[in-house]
C-alpha cells in the first residue's frame, strides 16, 4: 500500500475508518495454529471470550472457526478449552499446504 | 448477567488486527468490557500498551468512538466529553443514551494519573474508569549486595536492623560507621549491573551513586547523587579503597573432652583462642584444598605429596595445633573431632562450589588478611608476571575474595568465568570432570608520587590521598533482568557500601511485599543529595473508595462471569466508578503467552488479587475460592519470581505470604466476614 | 446597536462568554483570570447559560476536558494566565494537532519564577509554537470583540485550529473602560452553530482521536498543520470585515496602525500599543513622522503585510514584553527581523526589552525610544540593538 502524501489523508491525526485494523494480518506472527475437534466441541464459547485476538468467529451462538488471518496462535483457547476440543499445532505444517511462505 | 451465548451475538467492538503481544490480557479485559456494555460507549485511553498497540496510523482497532490525548488525562479527558454529551444533551442536541468508559494502566492511574482520575471522581461525573494493571516500580539493589558492616561483609539479606555499617562522610570524605535502621523487601525487579574496573554492582535503574561532578577550571568539584538511568560510562564513582586496620578474631569455641558424650577417644590438639599470621595461611590452603567430614571427625586436604602447598600446610599445623597428622601420595588427613567442628564453625562453607569468606576475615588485621591470601594462593593460585591469579568454582568466593583484597588496597579486576573439559590440568592437578570455573587477578597498587604532581594525581583521581575511597570511571552499564531486590537505610550519612561502592540509602517504600506498619520517614536531605523519586506502592481499589465513589472494584479476566457482572453494575450507576483489572503480562510477567488465564486465575487463588467490589461503601467479596492456594503456587508460575524461590530467600517468601495474610484480613474485616473461603 | 457598559477586561471576556454560550467550560482559577471564571459561573448558577462548567483540578485537566469536549462535537472554552498556560502545554500542542477549535483567554501574567502575578507576555509567547492562533488586544473592549470573533476563526472549515486571545493582566483585566456590547442574537447569529463532523458522540460512525504517529506519517499530519495556519490570515481578515460590518468595529491582521507618513515607527502589542498611540498623537502634532504599528495576530505571523506597511519607513524599535532567553532579541523583534530581512532598503531595527513582571511603562520612555529612534535614522548607526525600558542598572 502506497503511503499517502499530506493532502490525501484526513486532517487531525484522525482515523476516519472503524477497526480497519482487521486490514492489518496478524496471522503471520504465529508459530502454532490452533485446530478445532468438532467431535469434543460443546460450543462453552470459553475460547471465545477468552481470546485476546477476537479470532474466534462464533455464528448462532456456535463455534464456527478461527479467523487465521489474525491468531497470533497464543494457545489460551486451547489451555483453556475444558473438553480439550483444541489442541496447537505447528504453523509450518500448514504453510506448505497454503502454497509454502 | 446473559450469558456467552446471549452476548457471542453482539458485534465484536475490538477487531483483530492489533499488535498487542500474543495472549495479553489488556485485550482480553477490554472485550469483555465492551461485552457487557449494553448502551454505546465512548471510551479514551491513557497512553499505554493498549493505546499504542490498538492504533498505529493508519489503523484502528476500534469499532467504536475512542479518544486517546496524553498519559495522565484519560479521566480528564473523557470528563469533557462526558460534560458536552450533558450539555447537548440538556440542549436537545442529543436523545441517545451513551455510556463513557475511560481506561488507563497502572502507569497512567497509580502515579501520573492520579491527579485526573481523583478529580473525576470528586466532580462526579457519569463515567466508567477500568485501570488494568500489570506492575509497580522502586528503587533498590540485587539481593546478592555485600554490604560492609562492622562485623565484616555481609549479604545484604542477612543485615539486621541495628547494625552498625560503613557509610562515606560526605563533609570529610573519610569513612564512618553508622546504624542500618531499616530493610525492606522490595520483590522482584529489572536489575542492571554497572561495572567499574575493579567493582560491580547490581542495581535498580533508579538507585543512585555517588558520582563526582567536575565543575571546571578554578572551581571546586563536588559529589552529587544520581541514578544509574541518569549514569553513562565515563562516570566517575566513589569506590572503597580500604578499611582501617582491623584486630586478631577471638574465636568462641568449646572443646569437646574425653568423657563428653560419645567421646571416648580423642586425638588431643590445641585449639588457638585467637586468629594469628599463621593460622589464616592454615586456613588460606584449607579454602583451595581443604574439607571437613564433621561426622567422622576428620579434616582432610588434598595436596599431593611434593606439592609445597603441603609442606608448609603441615608446618603451619603442627606449629598452631600440634597432634598426629597422616599422610599419603595424595592427602593429608587429621582425625580430630574438635578440629573438624572448629574448622567447621568458622563458616567457610563446604563443597567446592560453595566455599566462600565469612564475614569475620574481613575484620582482620592486614598483616593476618594477607595471610590468608598467601594461603589462598598456595592451594589454587598462581602468579603471573606482576599479577596474582586465583581459580575457584564458587562464585561467591570469588567476589567476596574481591571485596576482601579490595579491604587491603589491592587492586582487582573483574571476575572471569570459565569452562574445562575433564582431564584438562588446572594448576598441577587434572580435572575429574567438566568444570565451570572462575578466577580474579589481582596485584600490588603502585605508588602514585603524589608529591611531584599534586594536580595532575588529583585531576586522575579526585580522592587520590584519601585513605579509605577512591574514584573509578563507570565502565559499562548493561541490563541484567529481573532479580529479588531490598532496601537498606541507614541513618546519618544516608548511605552505604555495597559490593564496594558507595550507594545511596535506599528510600523506604513499601513493596507489596512490606508489612504494613513498617517506618516509612521520607529520608532528609542533605547538601548535595537529592530525594529519590520513590513513593510506595498504593492500595489504588481503596483510594478510590475512599472518595465515596457510589461504586468501585476489583476484578479478573480470568473470572469473566465477575468482571461482567461488575462492568454492567458500574454502568448503570449514577456517577463515577471504576474498576481495577488485573492485566496478565506475558512479556513482564515472563510465562508462555497461552498460561495468561490461568496465571490471571492463580491470583485470585492465591489471596494476590481478591475479587470484591464496594458499594456506597458497603465492602463485598465477591468470589471466594473453595481453599487459598499456597502463595508459592503464584510465585513458581511466573519468570519474574524464579530467584524467590532459592533456598536463601525463604525468608522473602514468607514475608510475602505473611503479607497476603494481612491483606485478607484487611478486607474480610472491611466486608464483614471472618473467612475468604468458602 | 447593542448597550455601553463600564467592564473590567475580565468582564468583558465574561460578557463575550456568555453571549457566545459555550457547551463546555472546563477552567481553573488562577490570578488575574480568576474573575472571568467567577463571573462566567455566576451566569451558570443563574441559568442563563447552557454551558456545561467543568470547574476542574487543574489546567492540565482543563484542556484535556477541552480536548474531549471539542472532539465530542461541544463548543469548549477556557481561560488561563502564566503557568496554568506552562501546566497546559503539552495538551496544547495536542489540541492544535486534533485541529480542534477550542477558544481560550489567556489574561498575561509573568511566568515564575520568582512568582510574579503582573503583566508580561512570557506565557503566550512561551506557547508561541503549540499551533494555536494568538491575537492580541489592547483594550477591553478589543478583548470582547476578539473572542467572539476567535469562535468563527476557529470553526472555519480550512481553519480547525484553536484560538488564544490574550489581554493583559492587570492592566485590562482589572481595569475598567468604556465596552460596547452587542446584542445577544447579534453575537449568536454571528458565531453560528459548531458542526464538527467527526464528533466522539456520533456513535454510529465511530472515530478514532490521537493514534500512534510513527516515522512514516508524522510529518505529513504536521504539514497539514503548518497549511491550516497559512490559510488563516485571509480568514481572520474576512471574518475581521464581517465583524466590522456588524459592530462599525472593523479588524485586520495589525491593529489599526498609526503609520500615514512615518519614518519612526514603535512596534507593540498589548495595552503598551495604547501609550504608545498617545505619545504618537502628540508627537504628530508638533510634526514629528512618528507612527505606531499594533500587533494583533502574532500566529500566524503576517510578515508579508508587516513588510509593506513598513516599507519607506526609517527606523523601527520593536517593544517586547517578554524575553526569549539566549536569542538575539525578543519574539516579535525576530519576527519583524526575519520578515524585513529581504527588503532592498530595510528599516533599522531595534529591540526594547521592556515591562517584564508588571514593570510600568510610561509616555516618557516612549519618547525616549522615539528619540532614539530618531537619531539611529540620522546616523544610520545601532549603537546597541536590543536595550531595556525601565530596568534599574
């Protein structure tokens, strides 16, 4: 993204945007990912108010997914999760199989 | 309260995105904060991790209207967007009912923010204060401090209240003694070791030294106080040079005699009433080479034969306690029980790696300290050229070995440490194993003419023909991470030596770790000196609450279902609130970034942080744990708190302990109630 | 028309307070502003305004209350003197960056120490480069007029930046005179409603205030500020014509100058313009060329315009009552200095340090400084570019 000269951006310091910080992928400051077992999920939602990231993406009141784009992969859903539902795994498993960073 | 189904259907107010360090808990009680907030909100921040992190240009993480505008004025600043909401509001302008939270760290609310938020909270406007708190901040130094007492070198754990300790007159530059009227833990703290050429020290950033302020051509120089932050390399600081001349140690000791219980066959020996030349060399060699086994009564050394350690060592015992000796190819050996235990009460330690110098040789007349220096360096030493060397693997000997040639005038260099391999030769012997090691050189001063160029010595060395002190330039200042740390006050000159180096008293402040009740005068201020910046570490909850805010808290992210709970009351009361979150650090607290829940849990567990809330006054424990943790349990679970745990700490962690213990009775007293748990 | 009353310069600038019905007023009360604040908060307890009044513990809170007021959407004011200016200033320059139009009055004081409660320009001048809009008055009643219009300056569109009217302590803020007041609709109809459209309490499009400025766009954000200031002048002499053809007062960016034929001329600001017009007028009258040029906006500094009014003019002595410590001279000197220095024939230029802490000034010594003046335009010498009024040697 090229950075905008003084005329182009609004004046004041101000940011126009709402949470435009979701633009900004945290995903890559991961060294383990967290991976969901739908068999032992019980949709507590713990993991979901637990997550410093707001990466637990909850649909009608379930578990639907990690946003991946931002987990920074700290692991507390998975320390946290009573039914062991998520267990960490290793980033790098999975960067060859998205086309390998 | 809804429950997390009922509020997982509320637009996440936070995005993802921000650069917050993974698993830190301010993000996590920032949700859930706007989790329980029902009405819009309007929030500010002090500036902070949270600021920061949540808003690099050109990104914001907040989907709703926030205001950032300097470190002390969160409160203040929402206080004027709170009055224009009432004006407009009171004009028409404006029919929505729109809720203000403002929230600041510890930093911006304990200290710099305290003025705003108390201002808030007098003025009673309707906002919401959240403080999320991860730590404090003091000035001290590194339990590892040698303190110089009258007794001799000692720990700065094992200074007492009462004794009596050296300190640097700052109208006569020579050296006093005075009382130590105070020690205070100060818990765990970032630590920096500064290094002289032949000193070291660790220390707070905050902690001041004397430094010497050169004020120009014609002009008198003179000492001023600064801080090791305020420090750079180039510094000259004021060192001790030398102890006055000290006396013959009287030795307190009981022999057993034949006939005492269990003793039925005693080699007899004579047992010397006083320290002297001779039997410092004795214990010199004893040092390097020597081991005690109380139980058989046996004293031993190992020098093999032809080695003129030995020769002289068996001289040097038979002159001072007489009796049999055996030998063979590779050691000596006396069996006297009443040797092994005098030997053993002197306190030289055990074990290779735990040898050290108690405090009493450091009182020593010089001719008795080089001595036992001669003996030190018959068993591990050796010389180089001009220069002395001495091998050991106790680290603690080695500074203290410092310290001690220090006393004498000597001149020392720092501490190498080392690793050899087994079978490698250290001195004349081989090793039996991989060893770490260290060692110190050291060698005779030379005699400055101070006669022949009185200005120039004394532009070198400012305190050149001082007897006791000398200036050193600061070599380097690093950071050395967190260590346990202590305050040390002295009454009088308002300073102390420290691992040779004359330190500021430290001001007294309370730790959360102090019990209450400890003296807490402001140190005077002398001619040159100025206060340190300290003050103690406050109950903010209480503070608070004494402003008759209508309501106040304490809560945890860790204990969702509370801290909800809590916002929304807070919200929907008239006036000013504000809770106290405590705020997991992964970073500060050193610990794995997906233990921040549980560590935030242990807290509570464990007494640190109580949840309850004040209502009109009204004090109310709002979770009780089924059995209080341990407080150990807190300390093992975090990096921070690692050195407590040591064998010679015990006595910190107690103190912590007992603390905690005050605190809960504190507040069970305030809430009514006899017991926390349940 | 509106009435004639007899104000005290602190009244006056209550009186303009009230009329303008500010939504917030967060102030704390310091010598010679104190009586601004005590009157504005007898109108509150009266009704007779809107105004929130935040009476908060200390100036620093009250420009951050200011700050959040403003950036909610909310007409703010304040009013402050010497070192509850210093305390402020850290959020000045951060209400100058938000670009919000908060109006303040600054009452000159001396700023400690020692502690000095009487007139000088130390304090505003010391904020001289917080981005903020300075206009000086003279009199009461320019006091009055420059307030309400500080408020549209302010709220221009190309403008967004903060206002700082300033009075001298004592002097006018104690002193009565003969003010004009306008109608109270008259001075609503003039000032208008505040619309800021990115307002804290428009919940539905959330705005973030005051994030993290790294290397990459720090520059750019104070750039912006540095046009906002450029764009002023032509604003403030709108706003200055409009104002006259509502009052019969008219105002330009110099107070109106005494300079028709001058070759001596005295540069001042403040209520020492007012002696000097005095001695001008006698002066002239035994036909002396001697004139008087009034600074009245000091940011954004109208150096263009200074250069031509004192074109052809002989010899210049630049009245400073305050001291930038370590420059050559004192603020306005190195303005006038610095804006003269590409003029083919340029005046002479000296400075008067002068009325420091409440230090008087009196028509003798402006006569001196004529005479001075008068011989520096014959000699064509300086003898000594920067001396001072009234200091015992």
């Amino acid at each position: 993204m090229k950075e905008k000269g003084w005329r182009d951006i609004p004046w004041g310091g101000l940011i126009l945007e709402e949470g435009n910080a979701e633009k900004y992928k945290t995903g890559d400051w991961r060294t383990h990912r967290p991976v969901w077992d739908e068999r032992k999920c019980t949709h507590c939602l713990l993991c979901w108010v637990y997550c410093p990231d707001s990466s637990i993406i909850v649909k009608e009141e379930k578990f639907k997914q990690f946003d991946y784009d931002h987990c920074k992969g700290c692991g507390i859903c998975s320390t946290q999760c009573p039914t062991k539902a998520i267990h960490m795994e290793e980033e790098t498993k999975f960067a060859l199989k998205e086309g390998g960073k | 309260m809804p429950s997390l189904k009922v509020l997982s259907r509320k637009k996440e107010l936070l995005t993802g995105g921000h650069r917050l360090c993974a698993g830190c808990g301010a993000s996590i009680i920032v949700r859930q904060v706007l989790m329980a907030a029902e009405d819009p909100v309007v929030m500010s921040s002090a500036t902070g991790c949270l600021e920061v992190a949540t808003t690099i240009y050109p990104f914001t993480a907040w989907r709703i209207p926030w205001i950032h505008c300097a470190f002390e004025n969160s409160a203040s600043t929402l206080s004027g967007v709170e009055a224009a909401y009432r004006s407009l509001k009171r004009q028409g302008k404006i029919d929505r009912t729109i809720k203000f939270i403002a929230f600041g760290g510890d930093g911006g609310t304990y200290d710099i923010g305290l003025q705003a938020l108390s201002g808030v909270l007098e003025r009673g406007h309707n906002l919401l204060y959240i403080c999320y708190d991860n730590q404090a901040y003091m000035n001290c130094l590194s339990t590892s401090s040698l303190i110089m007492t009258e007794d001799g070198v000692k720990r700065i754990t094992e200074v007492k209240e009462g004794d009596e300790v050296y300190a640097f007159d700052q109208k006569t530059y020579q050296l006093v003694l005075k009382k130590c009227i105070g020690i205070f833990d100060n818990g765990i703290k970032d630590v920096y070791e500064l290094t002289t050429l032949h000193h070291s020290i660790k220390a707070t950033a905050n902690h001041p030294f004397l430094i010497l302020k050169r004020n120009g051509r014609g002009k008198k120089n003179n000492f001023v106080w600064q801080t090791i932050s305020e420090m750079k390399t180039g510094d000259e600081i004021v060192v001790l040079k030398n102890l006055d001349e000290g006396e013959s140690f009287k030795f307190d000791f009981n022999k057993v005699k034949k006939g005492d219980y269990k003793v039925n066959r005693l080699n007899e020996i004579n047992l010397p009433e006083y320290s002297s030349p001779d039997l410092m060399k004795y214990l010199g060699i004893y040092v390097g080479d020597g081991w005690t086994r109380n139980g058989k009564g046996e004293v031993g050394f190992a020098l093999p034969e032809n080695s003129r350690a030995r020769e002289i060592l068996v001289d040097l015992h038979s002159k001072i306690f007489g009796g049999k000796i055996r030998t063979d190819e590779m050691y000596v050996s006396i069996n006297s029980v009443n040797l092994a235990r005098f030997i053993d009460g002197l306190d030289f330690g055990s074990g290779a790696k735990n040898k050290t110098i108690p405090s009493w040789v450091f009182t020593l007349a010089k001719e008795e300290k080089e001595s036992f220096v001669q003996g030190l360096m018959l068993s591990d030493g050796y010389k180089i050229d001009n220069s002395s060397r001495y091998v050991s693997a106790s680290y603690e000997l080695l500074k203290r070995l410092r310290l001690l040639l220090q006393t004498m005038g000597i001149r020392v260099g720092r501490i190498h440490q080392q690793r050899k391999e087994k079978g490698t030769k250290c001195v004349d012997r081989e090793l039996l194993r991989d060893s770490e090691y260290g060692y110190i050189c050291f060698s005779q001063r030379d005699e400055w003419n101070t006669e022949k160029y009185p200005s120039q010595y004394k532009y070198k060395n400012f305190l050149i023909d001082n007897k006791y002190f000398e200036i050193e330039k600061v070599r380097d200042i690093k950071l050395v991470g967190p260590e346990p740390t202590l305050d040390l006050r002295v009454e009088g000159e308002h300073n102390f030596i420290a691992d040779g180096i004359v330190v500021h008293n430290t001001g007294i402040q309370r730790s959360s770790a102090t019990p209450e009740g400890a003296a807490t005068t402001t140190s005077p201020v002398g001619k040159a000196i100025p206060e340190g910046k300290q003050r103690p570490r406050k109950d903010l909850t209480r503070i608070v609450a004494a402003h008759d805010a209508p309501y106040v808290a304490q809560a945890n992210p860790a204990y969702y279902n509370d801290l909800i709970k809590k916002v929304q009351k807070a919200l929907s009361t008239e006036g000013p609130t504000f809770i106290n979150v405590l705020s997991p650090c992964p970073r500060g607290w050193r610990y794995d970034p997906s233990l921040s829940i549980q560590i935030a849990k242990l807290a509570v567990l464990t007494g640190v942080w109580p949840l309850y809330e004040v209502e009109k006054g009204q004090y109310r424990i709002t979770y009780r744990p089924k059995k209080r943790r341990p407080l150990r349990e807190w300390l093992e679970s975090q990096g921070r708190f690692r050195h407590l745990l040591r064998p010679e700490n015990k006595g910190i962690v107690e103190r912590l302990e007992k603390q905690v213990e005050e605190n809960e009775k504190k507040l069970l007293a305030l809430a009514g109630e006899t017991s926390l748990s349940v | 028309m509106g009435k004639i009353l007899g104000l005290t310069g602190d009244e006056a600038t209550a009186e303009a307070m009230r009329q303008i019905n500010p939504d917030v007023l967060a102030a704390y009360p310091i010598t010679p502003q104190t009586e601004t604040v005590q009157r504005f908060s007898e109108f509150v307890a009266e009704g007779i305004v809107a105004t929130e009044m935040v009476r908060v513990e200390s100036e620093h809170s009250a420009m951050s209350a200011c700050v959040g007021a403003a950036a909610a959407g909310a007409r703010a004011m304040t009013a402050t003197s010497a070192n509850g200016l210093a305390l402020m200033w850290e959020i000045c320059y951060i209400a100058a960056s938000y670009r919000l139009p908060i109006i303040m009055a600054v009452v000159n004081r001396a700023l400690s120490g020692p502690i000095n409660i009487h007139c000088d320009h130390s304090d505003s001048m010391g904020a001289r480069d917080a981005g903020w809009i300075q206009i000086y008055s003279e009199n009461c009643q320019e006091a009055y007029d420059n307030l309400i219009q500080s408020v549209r300056i302010a709220e221009e569109e190309k403008v967004k930046l903060p206002v700082m009217v300033t009075f001298d302590g004592f002097i006018i803020s104690h002193a009565m005179e003969r003010v004009e007041i306008l109608e109270d609709d008259e001075v609503s109809q003039f000032i208008g409603k505040y619309k800021n459209a990115y307002s804290l309490l428009d919940v539905d499009s959330p705005v973030t205030y005051g994030p993290l400025d790294l290397y990459d766009y720090y520059f750019e954000h104070k750039r912006q500020q540095i046009e906002a200031m450029e764009i002023s002048p032509e604003v403030i002499q709108k706003i200055g014509k409009e104002f006259g053809d509502l009052s019969g007062r008219y105002y330009d960016l110099m107070g109106n100058c005494h300079l028709e034929g001058a070759e001596l001329v005295i540069v001042a600001a403040g209520s020492t313009a007012g002696t000097v017009k005095s001695v001008v007028d006698e002066l002239r009258e035994k036909g002396e060329k001697v004139g008087l040029l009034k600074i009245r906006i000091f940011r954004p500094f109208p150096a263009k315009q200074i250069t031509e009014v004192l074109r052809g003019v002989k010899a210049v002595a630049v009245l400073d009552r305050s001291v930038s410590f370590g420059a050559q001279g004192g603020p306005i000197f190195l303005e006038i200095r610095s804006a003269l220095f590409d003029e083919i024939k340029p005046p002479a230029v000296v400075n008067y340090i002068y009325g420091l802490g409440g230090r008087d000034i009196g028509v003798d010594e402006i006569k001196r400084v004529y005479k001075n003046l008068e011989r520096i335009a014959h000699t064509k010498k300086v003898d000594e570019l920067v001396g001072y009024l009234g200091l015992r040697e």
